[in-house]
C-alpha cells in the first residue's frame, strides 16, 4: 500500500466574504492510473462537519479514486457565516471548486448530500449561467456532479425528521437548539418572507445543469426524502442524469451501505465520460435507473 500524504486542513474564502474551514485529502489509489485523477469537492449535510466519523468515512472511500476537498459549509462548526439551507452555500462550493483547479486537477466533480446535494445541483446550474446570485458571478463550474439524498425543493414537512428541522429554523428556541447542541448557525428569519425573493429550489434549476453530466443517488428508506424526490431531478435533469436507487440505504452520509462510496467512486470517470455506454463498469452491481425508466 503506498504511502499518502496526512490531512491538510485550511481556510477556504468565498466571493461573498465568509471563511470556511476545509481539508484536502490527497488521492491514496491501490490501483496505478493514466493521468492524474479527479478531484472531489465534498459537501455534507445539514450539521456535518469534516472531522465527524460518517463524513470523514465516506471522504476516505472516495479518496481511492479521487483528491477530496471537504468543506464545513457556513454557519456550520469552525466556518463564518449562517446556514442558508442551500441558498448560499453555492459560494461555498464554488469556492471550494476554485481550489481545486489551483491545486492542479483539471476535472472537478461536486460530491453533495442532503442539504449538500440541493448545494451542488443550484451551483452547477447557476454557474452555467450569466445571471449574478446576489449581485456575485459563481466563476467556477463543475465537470460532473453527484448528489445524494437531496431535496427537490424546500419547506418540505412530509417526514417528522424535516418538520424537527424547520422547527430549528423557523422558532427562536429551534435556533438555539440548532446552535448549541448541533452547532449549526441559522439566521433570523432563515429566508425571505416574500415568495418572489425566495431561492430557486432545485427542481426549478436542475436542467440548467445539462450538459454538464449528473448522478441522483438516493436510499428506498431514506427517512427525510421520499423516492418522489429523486425521481422528480432526474425526470426534470433530462437524458444527462442518471438515477440510481439504493437497496437499504437510509439518509445521506449516516445512511451508507457497504459498497456505495466505492461505487460512486468508481463510476467518476464514467461520470466525466458522459455516462458513455462503452464504459468498462460493472453494471450488474450499480443501481441505476435510466431517465426514460422513471415511473415504469
């Protein structure tokens, strides 16, 4: 096994003046490849952070496949700012994305789940764009994106897990419990009251990501999002998304099941490649679900 490089932990500022807290995971391949591999931009969840066992487990899967950057999105842990719940954090990524392309790699892949995942599909989309977010250009697209166990769009309360999040957001006791016992900074009022200032969710923005190539991954038992979920980016993300749908996977980095990270990690330069059919993977073991498949 060869030797890899320890942990590099840094600051990491965006375009709309927060720091955050990061660390960058040299890539650590068994395997000899052609080139220098990808990198992963890593965004968790909703009150993940970087040093937590089941975010740094799936950061140290990927990193046989890839470098990965990991970043505590704001108003999370040792980063400035407060939680915007997916609005924001696209500076967060792009940000993150930047670093990337100066440590060298010249393919990019943003890797979010949950909260993260609802990030990187707005980010990929708006980055594509002309349009400023928040009166600031996102310079720094994506080559691929994967986003786990997102939302389609916000202020869901299907599940009792969701409705205890919104609690936290939207109550003055909420947020203190947020703040103290998750550490997760969420501002008062978490989002503009008025319907037309609100951010796209998205559903609304996901196929703006084409061509850029996506991969939905989501659990049969994730208890925050159902499957109507997925199923909707995937529809709306059109023929450059794929969809899988995991036997026993539960919700985002806590939900893994043996063999996912890998799987992920080894289907990225397929990813890259445009899903291209003629791609050696071993498809018996993937769960994938063809775009057209959807609802059959």
């Amino acid at each position: 096994m060869p030797d890899r490089a320890p942990t590099v932990y840094r600051l990491l500022p965006t375009a709309d003046a927060e720091i955050l807290a990061t660390a960058f995971l040299d890539h650590g391949s068994l395997v000899g490849l052609a080139g220098r591999p990808p990198a992963v931009v890593l965004v968790p969840g909703f009150s993940a952070k970087i040093r937590q066992p089941a975010v740094r487990s799936v950061a140290e899967g990927l990193r046989w496949h890839a470098g990965v950057i990991m970043i505590e999105m704001r108003g999370h842990g040792r980063s400035t700012g407060a939680c915007t719940f997916g609005d924001r954090e696209v500076f967060d990524v792009d940000a993150a994305v930047g670093e990337a392309r100066r440590l060298g790699y010249e393919r990019v892949v943003t890797v979010g789940w949950s909260m993260g995942g609802a990030a990187v599909i707005r980010h990929a989309a708006l980055a594509r764009g002309e349009v400023p977010v928040g009166r600031r250009r996102l310079r720094n697209p994506p080559d691929a994106v994967v986003a786990v166990s997102a939302t389609s769009r916000w202020f869901v309360r299907e599940t009792a897990p969701l409705r205890r999040i919104l609690w936290m957001a939207e109550t003055r006791v909420g947020r203190v419990v947020a703040r103290t016992v998750f550490g997760v900074r969420i501002p008062s009022p978490p989002w503009p009251p008025a319907a037309a200032e609100q951010p796209a969710a998205p559903i609304d923005l996901v196929a703006q990501v084409a061509p850029t190539p996506m991969l939905i991954v989501h659990g049969d038992l994730d208890g925050y999002f159902t499957l109507d979920h997925p199923r909707a980016l995937a529809e709306a993300a059109g023929p450059s998304a794929r969809l899988w749908i995991v036997p026993g996977f539960g919700h985002a980095e806590a939900g893994v099941v043996p063999g996912l990270v890998d799987q992920i990690g080894r289907y990225l330069p397929i990813l890259l490649d445009g899903h291209r059919p003629d791609s050696v993977f071993d498809v018996e073991n993937v769960w994938e679900t063809s775009v057209k498949h959807i609802g059959r």
